[in-house]
C-alpha cells in the first residue's frame, strides 16, 4: 500500500446520500490531491461484498428511515461483524445522520418500528415526530481536534449515548444529538459521527483535515498534512457560524 495514498470506502453511496453527501467523498479527494496526494474511492453498495481490511477511511453518508430499514438484511448477511472489526481495528470512519445512527445498538422510528443495528457503538436512537432541521454548529472536543464545526440537520431520532461514550463536540447552536443534553455526535475509536448534512466538510476544511489525518496515523504516526490556503473556505466557513451561532469562532 502506498503512504501517500489513500483507500476510501464509500459505502451504500445509493441509499445513503442525502443532502449532497457525497460532497464530502470530492472534499477528500480534492484536498488530498491539492498536497500531491492520492485517493482510491471504493464504492461498496448493498449486496457486493468487500474486504473492509484495504481501507484506511470509510465514508457512511445519511438515508431515511425506509432505506436505513431495507438496508437491515444487508448488514445482517455479514457487514455488520466486519464494520464492528474494522471499527475495532482502529479504521477511521466518518458516518452521517442515519450513518451515524446504524453503528449504535438500535433505532426506535417515530411509528414503533424497531431496526437493530449493528451495535458497534453503545448508543441508541429513538424517533419522535418532531424533526430537528435546520443549520447547526457545534464545537468538537480535543481528541476530535476542537474545531468549530457548521452543518445542516434534519433528523427525527433523538440519539442516547451510553455511559463513558464520548460525543463529537458540544452543541451552540441547534439541536445536534436529542435537543436536551448539549452533545452532537459521537467519537468512538477512530469513528467520527455527526447529524452534520451539507455536505458537511467543503466548508469545515480544520474538521476535514483531522479525519485526514487520523487516516493516515494508523499507518504512520508521525504523518502530517502539510498547510492549505484555506482563505475561501474559511471565508464560507466564518460566514455561516456567524449566521448560526451569531458570532464568529
Ligand atoms: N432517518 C433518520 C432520522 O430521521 C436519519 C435521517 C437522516 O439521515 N437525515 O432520524
């Protein structure tokens, strides 16, 4: 495997992707590639089967409650052990929304259905009719690399953390994990989970780059990502924290 290469799975990228996801796939690539750097995107969808071992990043993007149901027969039929591996082996994944959600233990919808998920993770998601939606930003921890972060939500479930389970960041403005306890998201091993849309990274480039990062320190741990001129993405940045949280951070 080459160091400067790195191998990202996108995984169900048609049942999945909502709210331009997909964005975040192009925003790696392109910022891989802006340092001389290369990305292999391995689309791995419902039915194909894949060895998660080749991957250094894998990309879960968000679905409605009818895909994250049709997809439960697919993670039942073996993905299920083999994400839980790849989480446990240390692989870096970055999963929105109901991406997110499908590594927890299970999902309660709003009208009683009940998906078991893959439980790689101890948290649960309970659905209520009222949604969260709207642009949100939320600060990430230290081991998340403590940048403030600024997306879209647009979810039902309400997600619990289990206890001694760390989330992503804290919550300034928005709903973020279940509205009431201030936590957005999940980190987990070298998991990142948000309910951050948009796609969330073109315009967080500092949250962008820590995932990158994390990537490529479980091959090596002295990498680092040399510097950008992140001015544009700053700027876009900058603009909409303002807007959502009413200041700039
Ligand atoms: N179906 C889930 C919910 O509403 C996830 C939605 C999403 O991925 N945007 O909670």
């Amino acid at each position: 495997m080459s160091t400067t290469k790195l191998q990202i799975c996108h995984l169900y990228p048609d049942l999945l992707n909502l709210y331009g996801d997909r964005g975040n796939i192009l925003c790696f690539r392109r910022r891989l590639e802006w340092r001389g750097l290369e990305a292999e995107i391995t689309e791995v969808g419902a039915g194909d089967t894949a060895d998660f071992t080749r991957f250094d990043l894998i990309f879960i993007g968000g679905g409605q409650d009818f895909e994250q149901e049709v997809l439960l027969s697919d993670l039942r039929s073996g993905k299920d052990r083999e994400l839980k591996a790849a989480i446990e082996d240390g692989k870096t994944v970055l999963a929105i929304c109901g991406g997110y959600q499908m590594l927890g233990n299970y999902y309660k919808t709003w009208d009683g259905q009940q998906c078991d998920f893959i439980g790689a993770i101890d948290l649960y998601t309970i659905g209520s009719r009222e949604r969260m939606i709207g642009n949100f930003a939320f600060e990430c921890g230290a081991a998340s690399g403590g940048s403030t972060v600024v997306g879209f939500e647009n979810h039902s479930g309400k997600t619990y953390l289990g206890a001694g389970v760390e989330p992503l960041g804290r919550i300034l403005a928005g709903g973020g994990n279940n509205g009431s306890d201030g936590t957005e998201g999940v980190r987990y091993m070298n998991v990142f989970g948000t309910y951050s849309h948009g796609p969330v990274l073109p315009k967080n480039p500092e949250f962008c780059d820590h995932i990158l990062e994390t990537a490529f320190r479980r091959r090596d741990d002295s990498f680092r990502l040399p510097p950008l001129d992140d001015a544009v993405e700053r700027a876009a940045h900058d603009a909409m924290v303002k807007r959502v949280v009413g200041q700039s951070k």
